[in-house]
C-alpha cells in the first residue's frame, strides 16, 4: 500500500499500488475530499513505453477515508512541488545490518592486524632466538677448539721438558715410563685425551705410530690399515688431519670417530710438534664436539621454550582482547542498533500520521540528539496542522 498524507488537513489515504498501473509512466494528481486540496505524486512507477502526452485539467474528486482512491487524473509533467509524501513499504535492507559492519570494522579487521603483527613479531623473535643460539655455538666451538689446541701445546710442552730430562728415555718405553705416561696422556674435559704420535719416517719405512694412549692396545702399532678398517669411509677427515701435521707442523679439524659400541660421534682433534731437534714426535689432543658444546646446545633448547612460551602468551592475550571486543560490541552495537530502529520505528509512525506517537530515548549523545530532533519535528508538524484547521 501507497500513503498520502494531505499537508492542509493532515487527512491519511492509502493507495492500492495495483490501481496505478493504467498510469504508468505518467504524474498523478490527487484532491483531498475533506478539504479539496490537491496534491501531486511523482512518478511512482517506471515507464515501460514512451508516455503519451497528457492534458491538464481539473482534478477531479480525490480518495475518500476508505482504503483506495476513487478517480485519478494524469497531467503534463510538471516539476514536483513537496505537497505531499508517498510512503511505501520499508526500504530492503543491505546483506549487512550496522551490527555486522561494526563486527567487521571494529572486531574482525583489528584481530586480523593484531594476528598479523603478533605473527611478524613472532618470526622476528624466533629468528632472533636461532641467531643467538647459532652464535653462541659457534662462540663455543671456537672457544673449544681454541682449548684443545692449547691444551696440545701445554702437554707438548711438558713432554719437552721432561724428554730433555731424560735423554736415555726410548719411544718404546714411553707408555710404561709411568711419569711419562701420566704427562703424555691426560683427561680432556669428560671424555677427551691426550696422546703421544709419532709421524712417518719413509727412509726407515715407518708408519704413524702411537706411543702413548689410553687405550694400552694399540701402542706401538703402526698398521695404518686396521685404522682405516675401523672407520671405513669416516677415515679420510682423520687421515687429513694427520697429514697436515706431517713436517713437525700443527693441525686441527673435526673427523668422525666410531666408539667400541659402535655409535659414531663427531670429534675434533689438534695436533702440535714437541719441539726437540730430530724427534718425530706430534702431541695430539682430542675431545668430543658435543662434550664442549653442551651449554650451546642447553641455550638453544631454552630459547625454544622461550619463544614457545611467549607465543602461548600472545595467543592466549589475544583471545581475552577477542573476547573483551566481542563483548563491547555485542553490548553496545545491540544498545545502538536498538535505539535506531526503535527511532526509525517512530519515525515512520509519524510518517503515516501518527503524531501522538512518544519517543522515549534517554541516551546523552548523538542518538539522544536525533531524539529530540525527531521530537521536535513531531510537535512542529503537529502544531502546523492544528493551525490549519483552526484557520478553516
């Protein structure tokens, strides 16, 4: 249903919408049959054809109280005047309501920034973590390779001394020589060691030979081979490390070394000569990797938990900050919403002629002060109506 209001009388007539359609494409006129005022109705329905002209006349008798208008008249288009207003049904709505907007606007897009910052910053603190960690062990490594190697040179050098000693003293007694032996072979770390090697002399066709280790089995044997068998292909690193000392020189370098278990773990070795003219002798000094690197690895781990445990934390005050919004908005946008449809509700009552209608809003702000325009404009159109019936 179409309604007119007349603006001199304030008289209310509904329009059946199915009566217009003769006139389509065409202005309408309609005369208030309480007080005879003419009122004019823009275009209510979208032309299908060209519309066909029109000549003015007289508006005839308009609606009556009842539902519907009893005759209507099309005139020449003339430029509407604001005489009268047309209310239909309720404008559609969007396929979001102002609850859904403020949900996307004010929840949705804020958690998917504070996702993705908390994400960035997540990264960034794990890769601070991993570049820390990965120094740090590097830090260590070099700290301990740099022990090893001094700790060859310290035992070489008591070697020295004591050899200088003892010029009587024979490589062959050198492992049941117990002072000896308590010089050439010490603890390094937990289960690292010092060892008293001899390099190749090819004019003699010697090999390299061990003359004091821990392990009493193997002194004195200088079958390359049965070392080369034991390691198989981890041989090689070992072997280099070997010939880089050759020439009374030092050397150092990691190589994999296979445990009477049979597990394989990485080693580093250095080796340094003992400084007395004509002796073959190199002081070796070898340790585990993860024995000195075991407060690296330590620091690693409890970086992992670290960052593990400040990404809960951001996870878990995220959800409060969710659900903390969620809240705000659900409370206040239903308190918003509510108010503006309880407004446009009255508004459209007063549309209609219904200007007794109250509106009772008590809210301080920007909805309060539509309020009271909406008030206002009640008792203004009310006022002006009572004005015109009393001048009739």
């Amino acid at each position: 249903m179409i309604t007119v209001i007349c603006e001199e009388c304030g008289k209310v007539y509904h329009i059946d919408p199915d009566k217009l359609q003769r006139y389509k494409g065409r202005n309408i006129r309609v005369r208030c049959g309480e007080c005879g005022h003419v009122t004019q109705i823009s275009k209510l329905l979208e032309a299908t054809e060209e519309p066909e002209a029109a000549v003015a006349e007289e508006p005839v008798s308009a609606p009556s109280e009842e539902p519907g208008v009893s005759e209507y008249e099309d005139v020449a288009a003339p430029k509407p005047e604001a005489a009268a207003r047309a209310v239909s049904e309720a404008r559609p709505g969007g396929w979001i309501g102002l609850r859904g907007k403020m949900f996307i606007l004010f929840l949705f897009i804020p958690i998917l920034l504070m996702a993705a910052a908390g994400y960035i910053a997540q990264l960034q603190l794990n890769t601070l973590a991993t570049e820390i960690t990965d120094e740090s062990t590097k830090l260590v490594l070099e700290e301990g390779k740099e022990r090893l190697m001094q700790k060859a040179r310290d035992v070489a050098l008591q070697c020295e001394i004591y050899l200088r000693a003892h010029p009587d003293l024979q490589r062959e007694d050198f492992f049941y020589d117990p002072e000896f032996n308590a010089i050439a072979v010490q603890t390094v770390g937990k289960s690292g060691y010092t060892a008293l090697i001899q390099e190749p002399d090819p004019s003699r066709g010697e090999n390299w030979t061990i003359w004091a280790h821990p392990n009493p089995n193997i002194i004195g044997i200088d079958d390359i081979d049965l070392l080369r068998k034991a390691l198989g292909p981890h041989f090689e690193p070992f072997w280099e490390i070997l010939v880089k000392a050759a020439g009374r020189k030092e050397s150092e370098g990691f190589y994999t070394w296979k445990d009477p278990d049979g597990k394989l773990r990485e080693k580093y070795m250095a080796v340094t000569p003992i400084r007395i003219e004509n002796t073959p002798f190199l002081l070796m000094s070898t340790e585990y990797i993860d024995e000195f690197i075991k407060k690296a690895d330590y620091l690693k781990t409890h970086a992992k938990e670290t960052t593990t445990r400040i990404r809960n934390i951001n996870v878990g005050v995220l959800l409060v900050v969710i659900v903390i919004i969620g809240l705000c908005i659900i409370i206040y946008g239903y308190r918003l919403t509510s108010s503006i449809q309880y407004l446009t509700e009255a508004a459209d009552r007063i549309s209609v002629g219904d200007l007794e209608a109250e509106i009772e809003v008590k809210s301080k702000d920007e909805i309060g002060n539509l309020a009271d325009a909406i008030s206002r404009m009640q008792d203004s159109l009310r006022f002006s109506i009572e004005r015109l019936r009393r001048r009739r």
